[in-house]
C-alpha cells in the first residue's frame, strides 16, 4: 500500500476519537444513550430526537465518502487475495 494512501486514511480516522468522546447525545424522553446520529427516533423508546442530535449535512457527506472509501478498499483487497489465491492453484 502506498504511503499517501496510508496518510490519508489517517488523516480521516484522526478526528474519530474526539468524534467519539463527545458523542454524550441522550434521548430527552428516556436519557438511553443515542447510539446512532443518523436515526431521527430513539433506538430504546421511540421517540423522535431533536434535529441537532443529528449529524449536519457537511459531516454525512463526510462520512459517506468515508465508507465509501473503505468499501473500496475492501474490494481491492478481496480481489488482490482472489487473484493470489487462483495462480497458487494453477
């Protein structure tokens, strides 16, 4: 793997422990934790969740492009193991 691509995944998984550490979102019905910034209901209750419990359009695209990154990568991987697999049997 190339040293700028291992850089760039770092550089996207740096902010994730703060992201993390401040994730203390509680659901004002029921106070169960929110687990999921995506979801407008509470995953205990039910209850819908206050908009700013949500993530901003700016960190969805975000996140998007992140998975879709690491989907990516998890294809690539799989068939540079596929490729290595088939020429060992030949």
């Amino acid at each position: 793997m190339k040293t700028t691509e291992n850089s760039a995944i770092a550089a996207d998984w740096a902010g994730w422990p703060s992201l993390a550490s401040r994730n203390c979102f509680q659901c004002p019905h029921c106070a169960s934790i929110v687990y999921s910034r995506t979801s407008r209901f509470c995953g205990v209750c039910g209850t819908n969740l206050p908009a700013n419990f949500l993530f901003s359009p700016a960190e969805r695209s975000g996140i998007k492009t992140l998975l879709q990154r690491e989907r990516d990568r998890h294809r690539a991987w799989l068939h540079r193991r596929d490729t290595r697999s088939r020429s060992e049997l030949v």
